[in-house]
C-alpha cells in the first residue's frame, strides 16, 4: 500500500452560497492511484458535496523520511490539537 493524497475542490451551497470553490485534501491508502481515486469517488462525503478532483499526489517521504504503511486492526487513533493546544506546543 501507498499513501495518497487526493486534492478535491467543491461548490458548497452553504458557504458564499456556492460561488466559491473550497477544496480539501483526503488521505488515501491505496496501491495505486487510480485506486486512490477510485476511493475517493466512493465516499460518501465526495458524493453529497459534488466534489471534484483536482490532483493526486502520492507521497513517498517527507522530510527526508521514508513513509511506510503497516496493516493495524486501529482506526481513528491520531491525536489531533486543537487550535488552543497547538498554541501552547
């Protein structure tokens, strides 16, 4: 597996109604990238928003690290900070 990620932008009614393009990054783990882009499309949150790809990047090493993907029965573990304790790091 191989770590992508997949560029999307969308026209939200709700925000600016809808004249604004916002764009997100999804996280994707996939073999290749048409695959990636293949799991992007069967997201539910991509299908109710109308949303588009605007890129993939696949993601070999950041920082000079190498990026591996192990197989782990986790999901949903990663820490996230929120606004005031990212302040306080």
């Amino acid at each position: 597996m191989k770590l992508f990620m997949v560029h999307v932008g969308f026209y939200d009614e709700e925000m600016g109604e809808g004249l604004y393009e916002s764009h997100i990054n999804f996280f994707i783990a996939a073999s290749n990238a048409k695959s990636a882009k293949k799991k992007a499309f069967n997201m539910e949150q991509f299908k109710e928003k109308k949303m588009h790809i605007d890129g993939i990047k696949e993601i070999l090493d950041v920082e000079g690290y190498r990026v591996v993907l192990e197989k782990t029965s986790h999901t949903n573990k990663s820490k996230v900070y929120s606004y005031n304790e990212s302040k306080k790091l």
